[in-house]
C-alpha cells in the first residue's frame, strides 16, 4: 500500500504578536514620559514664547504669540516650508499627471485621427453590440440597474453600489455644512487675535472639497479643481509670499519686515504682513493640498477608460 501524501499548503507569513507588543510597549512608555516631563502651567516660559509675548503687541498690534511666530519672529522658516510644499505639490502633479495628446510631426496627430476613426468605423457596430451584452450579463448578475440617482436604489439592494452621489440626506447635510466651513476657515485667516492661520485654514478648505467630493461624486466637483483652475491660484499666493519677503527688504533692509500699516489690537487689519502672509498662505496651502489630494484620486478616473479598452 502506497504511502499516503501530506496534502501541500500554502506557506503563510506568521505573525509575531510578542514583538508588536513590546513595541507598542516601548512607544507607550516613551510617550508616558514626555507626558510627565512637559512643563506645568507655572513652568517658566521658553525663550522664544518670552520674545513673542513682548514683541508681539508692542511691534505688531496683534495679541495672538503664535502668528507672531509663524509669520514674524519665525517668517523666513515659514517661506521656506511654504515653498518646500510647492515643489512637493509640482512632484505629485507631475506623476500624477492626466493623459496627453501625443505631439509629433506636423499632422501626426490628425492622420492618426483619421485612422482610428476609419478603423472605430467597422468596428463601431460589434464594439456597441458587446458592450450592450455585457451591460446586460452584468445587471443580470448583480441583479440591479444603473439608477438615475442614489435615492432610487432600492434599500438592501444586492451588487455593488453604482451611484456617484451619496443619498439626498448626505448631500443637503454637506450643502449646509460647506458654507459653514469655509467661514470657520476665512476667519481663522482673517483676525489677528485668533490662533491659526494660512496653513488650518487651507488644510479646513480643502476638508470642504473632500466633503463635496464624498457627498456629490467626483464630476460635479471636478470642473472646479481642475488643475489648469487651482495651479494659477497657487502661483498667485506663491507670488504674493514672494512680495511681501521683498517688500521688506526693500523697505526696511530686512526680509519679510514688515512695511504695511498696523491696524487697532485685535482687529482684522492689526498684524501688518503678519495679515498678509497668513492670507497669502491660505491660498498657497488651500490650493497646493487639494492640487495633490485630487490628483491622486483623479488617477483612477483619468484612467479607467484606457484599462477598460485593454481588457476589450
């Protein structure tokens, strides 16, 4: 009688649970630590928080140390990371970049036209007979439809869900939260008072697009954020960062000294180019994180068509 066969499987990568534990152990511990160790509220105060507080009122007519920080005693750190996320942005753009026509010798790209249309023309009745057939086979499979819109799927539908938009309860909530959001971010930019900035604010109106996005489908929002549309903004608030550095220089001898007028303590125009660069950062930031964030999700809409054709 043969010998019988240990049936073959299919090596697994194991897991060491003891090692993640320890790990998270040690992370735990470390963060424990610092905890204990951050300085109490009758801690003496760091240098740079002791030089903001007296400089910031005095010399910028704004009562909030953390602008003072960003876009004063700190402002040329600032420009840097500012721009840093601009050449970030350009990269992602860059791969992420949408289909192009093919540019080659004068009329290649007409004679090439002209050959797929000749060529789609004998093919156009069998391609629209097969894609019919496989609308079909795959309705047929999944048991639904395509519907006109979210809200006429039946609830507990069975299939995958084929609707862009979300239900109408989604899309009235964002309708009524976006315009609320975009105030919470034009007035964390707006008064010199208030902790925050260009750079909460941008990252807050780039959470309003995400939210139209998820909640009304990738089209309706896609002829805003268009990159021939978003790309001169951001240039525009690079550019005006770039001003104001000079205008300083200019100025006072000193780059991104302030040379505009200072408005009232806690008013919208206190700050001087403290104002300014906040608000040209809003542009640069709100800008430069939706070009990247929809670049990356436009990939698979820009790209879809061509791998369905592969598959044809």
């Amino acid at each position: 009688m043969a010998p019988r066969r240990t049936p073959l499987r299919e090596h697994e990568p194991s897991h060491r649970p003891v090692v993640g534990l320890v790990l998270c152990g040690v992370v735990a511990v470390i963060l424990g630590a610092a905890v204990l160790r951050s300085p109490r509220e009758h801690a003496p105060l760091p240098a740079i928080a002791r030089y903001a507080l007296s400089v910031a009122l005095p010399r910028w007519h704004t009562t909030e140390p953390v602008s003072e920080i960003v876009y004063g005693t700190r402002g040329f750190d600032t420009f840097g990371e500012t721009f840093l996320l601009l050449a970030a942005v350009n990269g992602v753009v860059l791969i992420c970049r949408r289909r192009e026509p093919r540019q080659g010798f004068v009329g290649e790209e007409r004679a090439g036209a002209r050959e797929q249309a000749a060529a789609g023309g004998r093919r156009h009745h069998d391609s629209a007979s097969e894609d019919e057939a496989r609308r079909a086979e795959e309705r047929e499979r999944s048991g639904t439809w395509d519907p006109p819109t979210p809200d006429a799927t039946p609830i507990g539908a069975p299939g995958p869900e084929t609707a862009e938009a979300m239900t109408v309860v989604a899309r009235t909530a964002v309708r009524l939260l976006a315009p609320m959001l975009i105030v919470a971010g034009l007035y964390l930019v707006a008064w010199g008072y208030t902790p925050g900035g260009g750079f909460p604010a941008g990252a807050v109106l780039l959470g309003v697009a995400l939210f139209v996005y998820v909640s009304l489908g990738y089209r309706r929002i896609e002829p805003v954020i268009r990159p021939d549309v978003v790309e001169p903004v951001e240039l525009a608030g690079a550019m005006a960062i770039i001003v104001l550095g000079i205008g300083g220089l200019v100025a006072k001898g000193s780059f991104s000294a302030n040379f505009l007028p200072l408005g009232h303590a806690q008013t919208i125009l206190s700050g001087g180019v403290l104002q300014a660069f906040s608000l040209s950062e809003l542009v640069e930031v709100g800008t430069g994180l939706t070009l990247v964030v929809f670049a990356l999700l436009g990939m698979g809409h820009d790209w879809t068509g061509d791998e369905e054709e592969q598959e044809r």
